[in-house]
C-alpha cells in the first residue's frame, strides 16, 4: 500500500503528487497519459509565480483592463510555459502508472482504486485531481453549472502588454462578452473573447462571431476553447478521498481562475497528510480536507458565490459598469477579492467598498442579486 495516490495529471494532479513526494510521501500518479502536454493557457498574477516549482518559466507583462474606462493594472500579468512547469514537477520521486481510475472503495486500512482495465491499486490517502468530473470525489455536481466560455485564436506575434478584460463590445454586438489577449511563452498572443460567466455557458460559436467582428479570424491561427464550471459545491467527500484542484471548487467562483491556488496550496495539502498519516488513514484524511478549506477559506468561498451571483443576474449592459467600480478600488482589496481566499475582512472590505461606491441604481442591482447563490 503506497501512502497517496493521485488520480489526474493536470497541473493539480502533479503539484499534489510532487508536493506529496518531496514531503517524503510514497506517492503513485494514476492517469491515462500522464506526460501528456497540458493544452490549456494558464495566467496567474506575476507576484504569484513564486509559488511555482523550480526550473518553472513564464512570460509577464504590464497589464490594463477597460470597463467604462481605462485602466493601468498595478501587478503585471504572467502565463506559464506549461512543458517547464510540467517537468519541473515531474522531476519528484513519483511512480507513475498509466491507467484510468474508475472507482475508489474506502475501508478501515485506507482506500482501493479500480482502474478501467481492472487493475486494483491502493493507498492510505486517495487525492481526486480529475477536475469538474470528480471521478473519484462524486462525480460532476447536478443541474446546470454556471460557466465561464471562451473562444481564442493564437496569433504569431508577441504583445507587449496584457489586456487582462475589454468589456468595451465588439462591432456589431452588445455586451455580454469582453476581449482578453496576453503574450504567450515563444512569442506569440493568445486573443480570446470571453463570456465570464452564465447559466448555462455561452454558446462558442457566438464567441467566434464576436472575435471575428473584432479582426480575429478563426483561421488566423491556433483555436483554444475555454469551459469552465465556477459554482462547483465544495465536496462532501467520499471515504479515503481528498478532492484537490478543480474537483475541490479550488475554481475562483467570480473570476475562473484556479492555478495559483494550486499551486499555493498542494505543499499544504502535502504536509497536513504527512503530519497526520501516522495517526492512521482517517487521521490524514480529514488533516487534507481541512487544510484546503478551514473555517476562513469556506466563509471567503461563499462570499465570492455572492459575487458570481451577482454576475450572472446583472443585465449584460450593466457588467461594464460593475467592472469598473472593482477597477477603481484600491489595489489592496483588488488583490484581496482576486486572490485572497482566507482573507474574509479583505474579501468584505472589496465587496463593501464597490456597494459604497456604486450610484443607488447599481446599488439597488447588486442588493437584488446577492440575495441569490
């Protein structure tokens, strides 16, 4: 029996295996192709590259968002170089087995996983990083998801800078979408048009049409398409498993963002297992889960599912204007609402301060869509 078992080899899935292999943890990864490239873009704030592995590159930029004005972001805007940050990880002693974890039956010892061509594996601690499918952790949550849809196409030349959001419309449009484009690692710009958040998703083809309105043409590059659910529950859990990463609800519910989280807190995940494990399976069990979401981080959650309520209730036209009372706060609370998940008088203090500010009708707005989660 090894001590941790990861089923997913996104970046979740191997930053909880390497943090858990360097804490000193006999750990297995479980996945289909777990060397596969990671095909997704992954931006994170420049400052919060530190959280990453040794050997890790990315690409940063100055960055400006545009509501009903312009504004000059006051922390630059960073993608990773997947490949780097993939080996880097992959450079922990961690045994790797090529398989799909199916199912996972928890007992008094620890936790047996079934793999899809029948192999049985297992371990004191079972880790679910397969994302919003939660294969192991309880499988997709009911109903319609919110979503936050994305259509992109690469271009060949770098950017300079990074347009974190343009909510100004697209030619011939409304609102309901913003433009977002940031430099790649190797020279070229990812330009994506982005519907934040709706229930359900937005169509991408109706992305496409708005890209293509503003000069980007689908066949003027590499296409990448965005899904990604943002009001996944926390999980009740299944016996023997930890759910981590997108599985987690670790997804940002106001903003889709995910990867710094993981970063942040897989090391944490890691040593609340190894501190706990020789008290017995259970013991690390429950030291993993609330590691990831104590007291503090589950009131912040639920006040971020606040703020996508409000999203996804306001009028399209109205968005802009939102946006721009969260561009006018001081960067302080900008920092707390974007990134501070354990931080609740930060995480109020944003949201207080936007209400302080808007005029009585947005006002009247924000009160109406809160009041839904």
């Amino acid at each position: 029996m090894t001590d941790v078992l990861v089923a997913g080899a996104g970046p979740a899935g191997w930053a909880a295996a390497a943090a858990c292999a360097r804490h000193g943890l006999e750990t297995v990864l479980v996945d289909p192709d777990p060397h596969a490239r990671w095909p997704a873009t992954y931006g994170l704030w420049a400052d919060e590259c530190a959280l990453l592995p040794d050997g890790s590159r990315w690409v940063a930029a100055p960055a400006r968002a545009f509501a009903l004005s312009e504004h000059r972001l006051a922390r630059d805007y960073a993608v990773l170089d997947n490949e780097s940050v993939r080996t880097a990880l992959a450079g922990a002693p961690v045994r790797v087995v090529r398989g799909r974890a199916v199912a996972a039956l928890g007992g008094p010892r620890g936790v047996t996983v079934r793999l899809a061509a029948g192999g049985l594996l297992a371990a004191a601690v079972v880790v679910d990083a397969t994302g919003a499918r939660r294969v192991l952790s309880g499988g997709p949550a009911p109903g319609p998801r919110a979503e936050q849809t994305a259509y992109g196409v690469v271009l060949p030349d770098r950017a300079d800078e990074a347009v974190f959001m343009d909510w100004r419309p697209a030619p011939g449009f409304g609102a309901g979408s913003f433009r977002y484009a940031v430099p790649l690692p190797g020279g070229a710009t990812l330009v994506e048009e982005t519907s934040l958040a709706s229930r359900p998703g937005l169509d991408p083809a109706r992305l496409r049409d708005r890209l293509a309105a503003r000069g980007i043409a689908a066949g003027a590059g590499r296409i990448e398409r965005v899904r990604i659910p943002v009001d996944l529950p926390v999980p009740a859990g299944r016996p023997g498993v930890v759910a981590f990463g997108a599985a987690a609800a670790l997804v940002h519910p106001a903003t889709g963002y995910s990867v710094a989280d993981t970063f942040r807190l897989a090391p944490r995940l890691a040593g609340a297992i190894g501190a706990a494990l020789p008290r017995g399976p259970h013991a690390a069990l429950r030291a993993g889960r609330h590691a990831l979401w104590p007291p503090a981080a589950r009131a912040v959650h639920a006040l971020r599912r606040r703020g996508l309520a409000v999203l996804l209730r306001l009028p399209p036209h109205r968005v802009p204007a939102f946006f721009e009372l969260f561009f006018g706060l001081p960067a302080e609370l900008q920092r707390g609402y974007l990134g501070e998940r354990e931080d609740v008088r930060l995480t109020a203090a944003a949201m207080t301060e936007m209400f302080r500010m808007a005029d009585r009708s947005m006002r009247v707005a924000i009160g109406r869509s809160a009041l839904i989660v």
